[in-house]
C-alpha cells in the first residue's frame, strides 16, 4: 500500500501543479467574478495540505498497521476526491485536459480508497476502529461517486444544479475534514 501511495501521490502532486498553472491561465484570459480566482487559489493550496496529510497518513498506516490512522487517511482522500471532482469536471474549458488528468487523478484515488478499505479492516481490532474506519470509508466512497457523476454530467448541468452540487461538494469535504480531525485525535488519544 505505501508504494501505490507515495506513486499516487507523486501523480496527484503533479495534477495540482498542472491545475495551478492552468487556473492562473484562465484567469489571465477569462472573466471570473470578482474574487472567485483567489477562492479557487485557496482551493488549491488546501489541495496541497492535505496532500501531504493524505500521504503521511498513508504511509503511518501501513507501517504501524494503524486503523485510525487509516481511517484518517481515507477521510482525506473524500477531500481530495471532491476537489479534484471539482477541477476536474466544472473547470474544463477548451483544452479537455483537465478533464483527462481528473479521471486519472479520480482513478488514483478510487484505488487508494479500495486498498485503504482492505488494509482498514485488517488493521481494526477495536469496535472503536470498525466504526470510525467505516464512517471514513463511507464518506470517501461518497465523495468517489458523487465527483464521478459530476465528471459525466457536468457540461449538461445548468446554473442552479452547478451550485447545488459545489454546495454539497463542499460540505462533504469539510465533513471529510472533520472526519480526519476525529480520526487524528483518537490516534494522539491512543499514542
């Protein structure tokens, strides 16, 4: 697991950067309304945080066979799902190469999920672990599915569903956040 981690995340780094220099493209040439770059910016900077959070969790895990800290793990990657979601489908313009680098990035992802499920479930010895590796699991998977019937729907939505969903994205990554706050102190706790 640590190596198709470390590997992923190498891609995942290199899909932020690609995004980065194309946002600060677009919003040289594009009209955006006031604003909304820096957002996007600021998107993109926690992109990055929790990247690396993502990978550090990731690797603790595997190596101390930790469920907490696996379970940490997939509530980042629900974080980053949802933001490469977001980059990946509602930021395409004329290139389509956002959109290419997302469904890479989102495959990535989804086979971090899967390896971090099964790895989760043999590291869990507590009901404790069961229950937060799950929550965790259930919301990466969440977050899995809803950023790829964004990436298939999203040149069909109209405004009002648009914003719906970058509501519903963005409260399941603070949830996401949230879940890997819990998940950080119970290993502290423990630790």
């Amino acid at each position: 697991m640590r190596v198709f981690v470390q590997l992923g995340d190498y891609w995942l780094q290199a899909y932020g950067f690609l995004t980065l220099v194309l946002q600060i493209g677009k919003a040289a040439k594009f009209d955006y309304p006031p604003g909304w770059s820096w957002t996007e910016l600021s998107v993109l900077v926690l992109y990055f945080a929790v990247l690396q959070l993502h990978r550090v969790a990731g690797c603790f895990a595997n190596r101390a066979q930790s469920a907490l800290s696996t379970g940490c793990f997939l509530a980042l990657t629900a974080v980053l799902v949802l933001v490469t979601g977001y980059f990946g489908a509602l930021q395409v313009y004329v290139l389509q190469v956002e959109f290419a680098t997302g469904i890479v990035s989102l495959s990535i992802l989804g086979c971090q999920l899967v390896l971090g499920i099964f790895a989760g479930q043999r590291y869990s010895k507590r009901l404790l672990d069961v229950v937060l590796l799950c929550s965790c699991a259930a919301l990466a998977v969440i977050a899995l599915v809803s950023a790829s019937i964004l990436e298939a729907t999203a040149q069909t939505l109209g405004a009002g569903q648009m914003q719906f969903s970058l509501a519903a994205g963005l409260t399941l990554a603070l949830f996401g956040l949230l879940m890997a706050l819990v998940a950080g102190c119970c290993l502290v706790r423990e630790v």
